[in-house]
C-alpha cells in the first residue's frame, strides 16, 4: 500500500524521481529493466504519483549503459511531463532531484559528459 501525505507550503515542494535498473536480467537477450518511482516531497511531504517498470529496448554493456537509460526514460517519459503540469497548477517552477544509486552515472551526469 502506497501512503502520501502533504504537509508543507507548496513553495517548499520538489519532484523527486528515483530510478534503478538492473544489468542484463533477460534470460534470452541479456536485456535489463527499468524502474522509476516519482513522487513530490517536501520537508515534511512526500506524495507518489507515478511508477513503472519496463524491459529496456536495447543491449546495456554494463550496468551503468542499464542505469543511465533507466535515468533517461524516467526523465524523458514520466517526470518532465508530470514537472510540466506541476508548474501550472503551482504557478511556479518547481525542481526535479533524480536520485541515484550508482557511482558512475552520478559522476557522468555531474560533469555533463
């Protein structure tokens, strides 16, 4: 069971989107999964509004290939869309923290490469 609550201003509230990915769980093609979790939270906040899980579309080399296209669909397909309407019924715009469990992927995203 999911369990939300909102108790703070809506000037204090951010999107946070949580992804992972495992590397090469297919048993036939070696194609890993994608996960995402994206919820609005606050200091004393924290709201689901979306989750999924999805096979990958391609081969990831290495777990960190799985871990940034579990980031990228995340981004692309659930939480800008969803940062989209928040902003309008918000009146403001309001920041997306991706959180990330992987070493490599928050290093390459840090430095932009």
């Amino acid at each position: 069971m999911l369990e939300g609550h909102i108790r703070d201003d809506p000037s204090a509230l951010h999107l946070s989107l949580y992804t992972d990915a495992d590397h090469a769980s297919g048993i036939e093609d070696a194609k890993s999964t994608s996960g995402m979790f994206l919820t609005l939270e606050g200091p004393d906040s924290f709201w689901p509004l979306c989750w999924g899980s999805k096979r990958q579309g391609a081969t990831a080399r290495s777990t960190c290939e799985a871990e940034i296209i579990s980031l990228d669909s995340g981004v692309v397909g659930e939480a800008v869309p969803v940062q989209d309407l928040v902003d309008l019924v918000l009146n403001r715009p309001i920041s997306l923290v991706c959180q990330q469990d992987n070493a490599s992927v928050i290093q390459i995203v840090h430095r932009g490469i």
